[in-house]
C-alpha cells in the first residue's frame, strides 16, 4: 500500500519514506475487513507525499533520535493530516483529491466522518507507544492538542473569511499560520522533543513552521489554477470555493482592480459552487495574472522559503543541515 508520490521527494526525505509507508500499512491492516477498515485503508493510501511525518524522520535521523521513538511521533502526524483532510474535503465539498474520489464521495458522508474520527483516535493514542521517552511526553501531548486546535481555529477563519470583501493580506497571513504553519512543524518538534532539544530550538523549529507552511500553501494556491493539484483535471477549486486565497487578497488590497472588477470577483466567489461556470473561473484567473497577483505570491513564497531556510540553519548548525535546502526547495518547486 505504498502511497505515491515518492519519487518526487528530495532524496533526503525519501531514505525514510519506506520505513513510514510499512508502518502505516501495517496500521492500516490492523483494523480488519469491514467498513470502517476498507475506508480506513482508502484514506491512507491516496497518494501524497507525506512531508510532514518525513521531515521528522529526517531531522531525527541527524539528531539521534531512536526510531522506535521518532516512527510512532511521525507516524501520528501523518495520522492528523488525514484526519484534516478528510474533514476539509467535507467542508469544501470537494470531490476529487489526489486524482481519485475523497473519502466522503466514495465511502459516503457518515463513514468518512467515523474513518476521521479513528484517525485522530489514533493519533493519539500512538503518543502512549513506549519507544517515546516518558520525559517528553507531556510536552509532545501539549504540543499535539495545541497544533490540532490551532488548525482548526484556522480552517473556521479560511470558511469565514470566503467571499469577504475585506479580506486583505493580513488576514490570509492569520489564517495559513494556524492552519498550514503549525502542523507542518509538528514533526519536527515532536522529534526535537524526543532527542531533548532544548526550549530555544523548540522555538525555532515552530518558527521554521509558520514561514515554511505558508510558502506551501501559497504553492498551493498557485497549483490550484492548473490541473497539477489531483482534482480529475478541473481548474480553479477555490475560485469555485470562494477560498480566501493570497490571490484573492493581492488583487482586492494591492492591486489596481476597478471597483467593478472588486465587485465582480467577488460575486464570483460568493457563488455556490455548482453554480460557478468555467467562463467565470476563467475569468478570476486571468484577471489574477493582469494585476501581477501571481508573480506576487510567487515572490512571496520564495521569500518565506528563504526565511524559513536561515532559521533553520541558525536553530540547528546540524552538519546535514544543507539537506533542508533542497526539502525547502521542494516546497515551492513541486508540481502537485
């Protein structure tokens, strides 16, 4: 059941990718037949590239850490992921994922919603593994809560924040942190903790999170205007959304839009989604390379990335510590 997406990986992270897919295969099977383990079983082996849970292998790799602690750290993070995922497909009402059906349409409403459950049932119960040294484990429980309700504060605001015409680059600023930033440095500083890092490179590491995590999800929304971002080849997911994208801010705060073509896009996006037609998304996406809203979050992205970069660097002095560039890299390089 090995996910895909593998050969894409920086090599850096792909020496652990084999390790992580065996265990989350192995948990998987665990459940049984039945439907809550063929559902179970679909969610954890849709593809993806499973970065997070990956560069925290990678980093416990080069602190030292033993994998029969940083594997159950990681393989919960992966665990948390999944269980958003599903959740956010639900919300959004997305219907493609990873080129395939989501969980929800293929399993049905009620048996995704019990799949996200275990998931996150298994989360954290995977923190009680006894590989995990029991000096950090309530400091890596506190951190798990903490980065699980400030992801969720986050998708509230990306949900109250669609099709607001205030919405501005500040705004979007608030919602990537807590919804992208803190979970993608979740497990780096799971392991950090489990290798007694100390509090100043704990700091870092969350910090290294809230610039790398949003660079990601800009990239996203970047990938989201082309067919690279596994939704069955349709364009424009979150323009059919309303998705308060870093798009959608540029061009209503910084950007030379008439007051017309303000009130227009953001018609557009208070559209439902079925509603949406492929001429209007064609629209928004033109006007959004007119008034330089692409090259902008291009621009940005970058400049995170970098960002994020020294303060590793910085945090770590690890001797592999040039290994993170190309990880970093990959972020906003990708092409899905």
């Amino acid at each position: 059941m090995e996910a895909k997406g593998s050969a894409s990986l920086p090599v850096p992270l792909r020496r652990h990718r084999q390790l992580l897919d065996a265990r989350v295969e192995e948990l998987a099977a665990s459940v049984g037949d039945g439907p809550l383990g063929d559902g179970i079983a679909s969610a954890l082996s849709g593809g993806g590239k499973r970065l997070r849970p990956l560069l925290g292998m990678w980093l416990g790799h080069h602190l030292g850490v033993e994998e029969r602690a940083s594997l159950p750290i990681c393989l919960s993070v992966e665990l948390l992921h999944n269980a958003f995922l599903i959740h956010d497909d639900i919300q959004d009402g997305d219907r493609w994922r990873r080129d395939r059906p989501t969980l929800w349409v293929s399993h049905g409403l009620p048996m995704a919603l019990n799949v996200a459950d275990w998931l996150l049932a298994r989360t954290y119960s995977g923190l009680a593994s006894p590989g995990i040294p029991d000096s950090c484990r309530h400091q890596l429980l506190e951190a798990f809560t903490t980065t699980h309700a400030i992801t969720v504060e986050g998708q509230a605001l990306d949900i109250a924040w669609r099709a607001d015409p205030r919405f501005d680059l500040d705004r979007y600023d608030q919602i990537i942190r807590a919804k992208t930033g803190r979970y993608l440095a979740l497990g780096l500083v799971g392991v950090a903790l489990a290798g007694a890092s100390n509090a100043g490179m704990i700091d870092a590491l969350w910090q290294v999170g809230d610039l790398i995590g949003p660079a990601f999800q800009i990239q996203d929304d970047l990938l989201d205007l082309t067919v690279g971002k596994g939704r069955g080849g349709e364009v424009g997911c979150d323009i059919r959304e309303g998705k308060p994208s870093i798009l959608v801010a540029h061009a209503l705060t910084r950007s030379s839009l008439s007051a017309g073509e303000s009130s227009r896009l953001i018609e557009v996006l208070a559209k439902p989604r079925e509603e949406t037609q492929d001429l209007e998304v064609a629209w928004v996406i033109t006007l959004f390379e007119r008034v330089g809203s692409l090259d902008f979050a291009r621009k940005e992205a970058s400049q995170r990335i970098q960002a994020g970069i020294d303060c590793f660097m910085a945090a770590t002095g690890l001797p592999a510590a040039g290994e993170f560039v190309d990880i970093a890299r990959f972020v906003i390089e990708r092409e899905a």
